[in-house]
C-alpha cells in the first residue's frame, strides 16, 4: 500500500501556510514548483497546499470557487482538547459551522477554513470509535 497524500487547492498560498500552521499547527516543511505548492506535515499525513486561483479550471472542468462549498470529501483531524484547538481555528480564521456536538465516541465540531473548505475537530472518548462498532 502506499502513503496518503492530501491535496487542498487554496486561491492565496502565504495566507493559507499561516492559517494550517496556526488553526491545526502543522508545520511548512518546503515550497515547491516555483512557490506555488506548500508542503505541510504533522497530523500523520503529508498535506500540499496547491496554489490555484478562483476561477482556474478543476475537476469536471468546473471554474473553482473558494466561497464555502459542498464536497462529498472532507478531513477530520483528532485533537486532545477540543476546545483548546477550536479556539485556535477560530482564531486563525476558521468558521465554526455547529457548536460542539456529543456522541457515544466523543465530541466534535464542525467548521470551514477561509477557502470553503469544510473540515471537523475530534476528541475521541476512552472508547472512540469502539463504543459504536457493529458486531
């Protein structure tokens, strides 16, 4: 098997940097083809920041637009304190779209970075995903 690798497509590549590294603290480990691609790591999977502007053509030849946006693909990232790293998303910019929600296998809450890109803080409970296993 090979090694996951998350893509986001962001329309301003210096504020998206500042955003990852202070709302979910991953680190810049390089720039790459020319300053146009990010390399971030630290959540157990290397993330690229791809420079591409509103309105440049995408998948399914759809202009991308960076208002908030429906995708049927998202990244939740864990964390040891919820409230602690949605202090720190909010403060870097993102936008909380739920409070925080309890369930059997913990908390969560919902959110957009500055580019409609939706994605989910979650702390675990002792039991996660354990507590709602079939069989």
């Amino acid at each position: 098997m090979g090694r996951l690798l998350l893509n986001i497509d962001v329309p301003e590549l210096d504020s998206a940097v500042a955003f990852y590294t202070q709302a979910v603290r991953l680190e810049l480990r390089r720039y790459l083809f020319g300053h146009s691609v990010a390399e971030l790591e630290g959540a157990g999977v290397a993330v690229f920041l791809l420079l591409k502007p509103a309105g440049s053509i995408g998948a399914g030849g759809q202009p991308r637009d960076y208002g908030r946006h429906w995708t049927p693909v998202h990244f939740d990232l864990v964390v040891d304190d919820l409230e602690g790293a949605l202090r720190r998303a909010l403060d870097a910019g993102a936008v909380a779209e739920s409070g925080i929600e309890s369930a059997a296998w913990g908390r969560q809450v919902r959110l957009a970075d500055p580019y409609g890109h939706g994605f989910c803080l979650v702390e675990f409970s002792a039991t996660g995903y354990a507590s709602v296993a079939d069989g």
